[in-house]
C-alpha cells in the first residue's frame, strides 16, 4: 500500500479566516475527488511495458508506481482518461464505473 508522510488538516472555523487568493489547503489526501467518475481507468498488467507515462500524464497524481507496475487510487482518479490517452502500449481501458 502507499506511504503518506504524516500531514497536519487545515481546517478554518469560517469563511472569512480563508485567504483572499488561491493557494493549497495542505495535503490533497483529504480530498477524495474519486467519487466525481464515471468512467475508471483499468490496468492490463500484461500488456504494461512500465514505461511510466501514466504516471506521469496522470493531473491528479493517483497513480503510483508498486513493484514496477502502476496502480490506480481511485480514492482520487477523477477518470479524465489521460493516462489511458497517453499510454504508448494502450493496456489502460476506460470502463462505465458500476454503481
């Protein structure tokens, strides 16, 4: 499983403690944007050359590289479909997520 390094909420009591620009509320594993999919991202582990392009194309980092293979967490997959766009290899299908 992926290791996280330990990161502190930031949580503000109202609106108005919030900043006036954008900027980054912390770590992104509070915000599990899995649930926005329709479609997910399905790895054929066979025909994977562990290229890595997956990993890098993926814009919301959830996928990670285990044992030399990429793993999809889709605790944050939005299932834009890039990774499966850029495969090289196209082992990455885009399956109708079950309900």
């Amino acid at each position: 499983m992926k290791k996280f390094k330990p990161t502190k909420k930031i949580v503000f009591a109202s609106e108005k403690e919030m900043p006036m620009t954008p900027m980054s509320l912390g770590s992104m594993l509070y915000n599990l944007t899995g649930a926005w999919r329709n479609i997910k991202p399905v790895i054929d582990k066979a025909a994977c050359i562990q290229c890595g392009i997956c990993w890098k194309y993926c814009p919301d980092t959830s996928i990670y590289i285990e044992d030399e293979f990429p793993v999809i967490d889709y605790d944050y997959c939005k299932g834009c479909g890039i990774c499966a766009e850029e495969c090289p290899s196209k082992c990455i299908a885009m399956v109708e997520e079950e309900k």
